[in-house]
C-alpha cells in the first residue's frame, strides 16, 4: 500500500513538472527590420538563408524566396539587392568554406515547377552569379524542401518529397562540371519540408507535418540511423498545436541551439542539442515593433539564425523569420531579429 501511494505522489509530481514546463510563458522579442514585400500575392515569401562575410560581417546577405516567382538577396538593412524570376523556389540553403570546389560560397535550392535542384555560386560580396546557375534534374515529382550539409569535406544536399515521404541524400562531388549523385534515403512518417544539417555532432534534423507533425533527427555517421523524436505534436503528447517548418542550428561558445518554427503556434521552439542530447529551453514570440512601425509575425515557414557580431544592431547574432501575414504591407515579407533578445532573456 505504502509504495502504490508513493507511485501516485511521484505520479502526480511528476505531472506538475511536465504541465509547468509546457504552461512556460514565450519569451516577446520585436523585429528591429523587415524587408520590402515579395512580389507575389498570398502565401508566397517562404524560406531565408544567410550568407556571412567573415571580413566584415555587416556586408553579409539574406536570401528569400517567392515559392511563386523566385528568390531575392537583401542586405542587413533589409533593402532588396537582386531580385530573379527562377521559378518556384520553396527552400534555399547555403555554404561556405567548400575549400576543395569550384566556388567557396554556393546557395542551393528546390524548384518545385520542374522538380530540379539549383545551384548558384556566391560571390565575395554576396551576390547571386545567376549566369553560372547549376540546375540538376531529379528522378521524383514532388521535391519540396531542402538544406546543405558538410560532412568528413564532402558537400551533401538533402531534398525532401511529398509524395514518397522521403529525404533524399545527394553527395556533390564537384560543383563545376556538375558531379551529383543520389547517395541514400531517409524515410520519414509523413510529409517534411523544414531541415537542418548539424555540422558539429553530424544529425539531420527535419520536421514532418500533418498526423505525424513534430520534429526527429538521424545520425548522418550511422549507415542505417534510427529516428529520434525531439518534439511532437499535442495530439501525440507535444507542443506543436499544428505545422514544424523551418529548423535552424546556432552554435555558441558553450553550446548548440535548434530552433524550430512551430507554424500554428505562431512562436518559435528553442532546445538545447548539445552532444547527442536535447531538450526543450523554452518559445518566443515576435511582437509588433510600434516604434519602427513593423508588425508582428505570425505564421511562420522558413526561418534562419546565425550567432556572431553582425554590428549595433545585431551584436550577438540574427535570426530571420518569413512574416506569413505582414498585416502593414499586404504581401509577405521578412523579418529580422536580434538573437541578443532572445538569448538575453535566456540568460545565455
């Protein structure tokens, strides 16, 4: 009698700390700048990366997509650069440091319009060299999000589908002449868009929508990885109200973070993946910024960060959010936020 009641007191216990730590309250950070409106009309703007220029930092570049038209550059002010009309352009990723390759800066992406890879070099200032654009042509007929990875040097591409619910690995062996070839695939449990290359303990994180929504990773060294689950959706015991979409990794001095876009919830997750472990820190919200004029965000897609000294206004870091709403402007856009406002209030 007396250990089923110890059972229950623990039970119960240990209740109150799951229920505490789901009830947390998000962190509110404000966009310190946003980006012009994409061309496109309705649910368009989708997915952002950013290039770092590790001479001067406050030369670095953002790309965006218009899943509608194609895919545009920004500098940290958030003014437009280039704009090119490629297609639909759903996910871009980049890369730099390829030592060994014809280019040491490349973004790459999916183009859902003729199921093909993109592959454009970046020059020394940022800039897109669309003249030496790579397209490669794939075997299946519903890609649909991708991100890049370095692993043991070698450059990979992992391409998500729709239809076969699966994550297509690509190692590129050369990038001029093109060398591409289909390497293995990962099996998810339903249709994922959203991944994230961690490039110190080498796991592919990506996240699955619909019944099966959350978040898992594989070990990229195993030959056969098993799944891990680092989120779930609440139908499954999780936090995800609806959608996981975009993932991002930044690394600090003591310390890897994922964060995660949790769609539905209209915040986003941050989990502590240090060594081959992870936990959930807490969420935050981008609140509207009365004082620049800029609107909250909501409905986020995409997203990207990158922890280092990006100037004044982003000391510690940039994170970068599509706007799946943008009510000022109409048409989506992007965001950007100082990562020193969140990890501030995370005492990190």
């Amino acid at each position: 009698m007396i250990r089923e009641f110890c059972i229950a007191i623990v039970t119960l216990i240990y209740f109150w700390i799951v229920q505490d730590a789901f009830a947390q309250d998000p962190i509110v950070v404000l966009s310190r700048v946003e980006t012009p409106p994409v061309v496109s009309e309705g649910d368009a703007a989708d997915d952002p990366a950013i290039w770092v220029d590790n001479a001067n930092p406050i030369n670095s570049k953002i790309y965006g997509t218009d899943k509608d038209s194609g895919i545009y550059t920004y500098d940290l002010e958030g003014n437009e650069l280039q704009y090119f009309s490629l297609g639909l352009i759903n996910n871009v990723d980049v890369r730099s440091g390829l030592d060994h390759y014809a280019f040491e800066s490349v973004l790459a992406g999916t183009r859902l319009d003729d199921n093909s890879l993109i592959i454009i070099p970046i020059d020394e200032q940022g800039l897109l060299v669309i003249d030496e654009m790579i397209n490669y042509s794939t075997a299946y007929n519903t890609i649909y999000g991708t991100c890049l990875g370095v692993i043991n040097g070698e450059l990979y591409m992992y391409v998500t589908d729709e239809e076969s619910f699966q994550i297509i690995e690509y190692k590129i062996a050369e990038l001029s002449p093109l060398g591409i070839t289909p390497n293995r695939v990962f099996s998810t449990q339903s249709v994922s868009e959203g991944c994230v290359v961690d490039q110190v303990n080498f796991r592919l994180f990506y996240s699955q929508e619909d019944d099966a929504n959350g978040i898992r990773s594989v070990a990229l060294n195993d030959t056969q990885p098993t799944p891990v689950v680092i989120e779930d959706g609440i139908s499954r015991g999780g936090r995800l109200v609806a959608d996981s979409e975009g993932l991002t990794v930044i690394y600090l001095d003591n310390r890897e973070l994922l964060l995660a876009s949790a769609q539905d919830n209209n915040a986003y997750f941050i989990y502590d993946i240090t060594g081959n472990q992870s936990h959930f820190i807490n969420s935050f919200i981008i609140s509207e910024n009365p004082l620049l004029s800029i609107d909250g965000v909501q409905e986020t897609d995409g997203i990207d960060a990158y922890f280092g000294n990006f100037g004044e206004v982003f000391p510690n870091g940039i994170f970068i959010a599509q706007d799946g709403e943008n009510e000022i402007n109409q048409n989506q856009n992007f965001k950007y936020v100082s990562l020193a406002d969140v990890l501030s209030s995370l005492h990190l």
